[in-house]
C-alpha cells in the first residue's frame, strides 16, 4: 500500500529551478508526484506556488524523497512542532539530530515559526527559552539578530560545543529551509553573481562587475572578509591587496601561516620563498629567508609588535596591524615555526574563523582550497562569494560546498588582485566611520 504526504514550494520556483530539481528527486527515488495546484507568477517580481501530492510505495522511500525535498526548499504542508529532545551529554546529540544546510531556516515552535540565527551547514538546531538565557550561547555568541519578539530562541551550535541538556531539533517536522532564489529581476551590482564557473568570461569586465559588488557592500556598511593563500604573494599580488586593506575595503583576514610567513619575508628580505616577486631570481640562501623571517617574529613577541618596534614595514600583515584589520591565522600539521599568532588548536581556529564569517556580508576566496573551504562551510547560503583560483577544479569545489550567490572565476590571482585594486582605488578610498 502507498503512502502520501504533501509539500509545498514557493517564490521564484521557476526561474530558480527549483520546480524542476523537485521533480526530478522524487522520480530518481522511485516515487510519483501529482501537482494539485500551480499559480504561476505572471509578473517578473510576482512569485509562484506549487502544491505536490508525493507518493511513495513505502513510509521509508517517502521520508527519503521528503528529506530530499525539503533539503532543496520544498516545505511540508501540514507542519508540526519540531521535535526536542535534550542532549544526553556533552558533545552528544539525540540520535536522528536535525543536520542543518546553509539556508536560512525557521523551526515550528508551539505554533510560530522561529528564525535559526547563525545558519551554517553541518550543525545541530539549539532551542531555548529566551528568559532563560544567561551563559548559553549559540556558535558565535552574538545576540539574536531577527528582532523575533518569541519567547524563544533558535540558533546553531557544532557538535563540540554542544552541552548536556541543551534542547536539541530532531528529525525534520517543524522545520522550513528557504534556499536563496534567482528572480527574474537581475538589477544591481550583484545582478551577475548568478553561481557557475568560467575561464571565457571577459576578465576585465568581470573583475570590475566584482569591484563594483564591494563597493555596493561597503556603501551599506557590509564587512568584506578576505581569505586568501600564499600564492597571492608569490604572484606578486601583495602590494595591491595591502593597498586595498590600507584603504578599508577589507574588514576581515582569514589566513594560513604561510601566507603570513611569506608576507613578512618579502618585507624582511625581498623575496617569497626564497625568489624575488619582482625579478624571479633565486635569491643567495633564500631558502632559509622563511624560517629566519618566522625567528624575527617570535624574537619580536608577535606580527603585531614586530609592527610597533619598526621590524616590519609594509606588506598586508603591516596594513592590518596598522588600520586595525582583524585577522585569523589558522595552523596547519605542515607549519613551519610557527608565528605566535598562528592558532595552532583546530577548534579554536575554527571558532575564530566562525566569527569573522558570520559577520561578513561578501567573501572573496583566493587561491586557497583548504581555508576557503573551512570558510565556506561556516557562511549562510546567502553571502555573497566570490572564488579565484587558476585551478578549475578548486573553484568548483568551492562553489560546490552550496552557496547560490556565489561566482568563479578561473584566472591567475597575480592578474585578478591588481586590476581589482585599479578598479576599486581609481574611484578614492573608502570613508571609513570613526
């Protein structure tokens, strides 16, 4: 005998695709649907409605097709609560935990439907009465953004920062995933972040497509956090992307400790990786430059006190330090050294990571696989993205982590980073509030 249950997709389904991604879940897991009502939004800012009836032959292949569905934003139309239940322990979840994507979210509670603040995949929904709340805090630890007058709160936490008798969703009732849509209306700076992939885009216009996006971030005070690898300073990129720290279009740093390393060699000694960026001559030695600019640091105390004793003097780690640009570098098992800022404890440095993005409103990831990954799946699919790398299969990787609003671009960074800067700095520095 079949089983039936129905759901429901609203907004831009069309135009998104989401129509037909929904379709095509339900025939690849063998069951049927039948479309029991369509409103079609008949204007270019008019939204549309889907009603499904989805049948499966078994409860088991229903809630596989149901789960996949709601995954992709096709919500149930007779939701209940969500369920709680409490965590048996410290860094334990209640089996069949509700894993959360990187789409804005709500939970059903006693009737209401309660924003999911901080969203990000790969996480358990924490629910709790907002009366009650004192030490507790969701991933981030900052106070609930949605302005929701509920009694109650709902916010994310990583399995490690879970505590026994926090109030845990489980299973998938009660719960709306509202994944970003694509209207038809494509106006503005952001108009052409529509996802995909090109190395056959116009470079130029593109890059200036993107600078124009920064711009219209800073205007309405949104933070810019850059993530960026060493090879933006073996190409020779370094001084530009300084230039644009200097002139506050970067708000955040997320690093690893090679690029700081080799920020500071070309300061200290002129070279990145033992070769000079400018002239690509092997320096005497240089390939102890590194090691010896990492002593230079620890004997300092610091990047931030080899920057007050005059050690170092120009480069991205300088203009951070010098106009107060947070930074995170996050170690790795292959460091050399390393720098005292480095955060060598991998949850730690994922916590740190976590907090620059969810304040970022834009990201560009640049020619670095494993911290933009570690960025990536901190962001909520609605953040802005921007990968660059010269490797193709980095950028889809990247790209594939879910973000919709996100764009690629396969180019070298020593090409993209310089002519953003003339982009962007040709129009005047950034006021910057006091």
């Amino acid at each position: 005998m079949s089983v039936s249950r129905v759901v429901e997709l609203e907004g831009h389904i069309i135009d998104s695709g989401m129509m037909q991604a929904a379709f095509g879940i339900v025939m690849d897991h063998g069951g049927s649907f039948d479309v029991e009502e369509f409103d079609i939004g008949r204007h270019k800012d008019k939204e549309s409605y889907a009603r499904m009836l989805v049948t499966a032959d078994t409860e088991e292949d229903l809630q596989r097709i149901v789960h996949e569905l709601h995954q992709n934003g096709a919500n149930l139309a007779d939701p209940n609560d969500a369920k709680l239940e409490p965590a048996p322990e410290d860094q334990v979840v209640p089996h069949g935990f509700y894993s959360t994507t990187n789409h804005p979210t709500q939970i059903r509670y006693e009737g209401e439907w309660v924003d999911v603040e901080h969203i990000e995949m790969d996480c358990a929904v924490i629910v709790e009465e907002r009366e009650s709340r004192s030490d507790s805090e969701g991933s981030s630890g900052d106070e609930p953004r949605d302005g929701s007058d509920s009694g109650v709160r709902a916010y994310t936490k990583v399995l490690n920062a879970i505590e026994e008798g926090d109030r845990v969703v489980t299973g998938e009732a009660g719960i709306r995933v509202q994944p970003p849509e694509r209207p038809r209306s494509q106006e503005g700076a952001f108009g052409f972040m529509q996802g995909g992939i090109s190395s056959e885009r116009p470079s130029e216009s593109t890059i200036e497509q993107i600078a124009e996006a920064i711009e219209e971030t800073k205007a309405e005070d949104g933070d810019v956090l850059v993530v960026a690898g060493p090879a933006l300073i073996h190409s020779g990129a370094r001084e530009d992307l300084a230039s644009l720290v200097e002139e506050g279009y970067v708000d955040y740093l997320s690093i690893g400790n090679g690029f700081a390393v080799h920020d500071i060699e070309r300061d200290l000694y002129g070279t990145s990786l033992g070769v000079n960026t400018e002239t690509l001559d092997h320096a005497r030695h240089g390939h102890k430059h590194h090691i010896y600019a990492i002593s230079e640091v620890i004997r300092a105390g610091g990047i931030e006190e080899a920057v007050e004793d005059g050690l170092l003097e120009s480069g991205v780690m300088y203009q951070c330090v010098q106009n107060d640009v947070p930074y995170v570098i996050a170690g790795s098992i292959r460091d050399d050294g390393p720098l005292p800022d480095t955060i060598t404890d991998a949850i730690e440095a994922q916590n740190a990571i976590r907090e620059q993005a969810h304040e970022a409103d834009m990201v560009l990831m640049l020619s670095t696989l494993l911290h933009s990954v570690a960025v990536g799946n901190c962001l909520p699919s609605t953040t802005r993205v921007v990968c660059v790398d010269i490797n193709p299969a980095t950028v889809t990787q990247l790209l594939d982590r879910g973000s919709a609003q996100a764009v690629g671009m396969v180019t070298d960074i020593g090409t993209f980073v310089p002519i953003l800067a003339e982009n962007l700095l040709e129009k005047g520095a950034v006021e910057l509030d006091d």
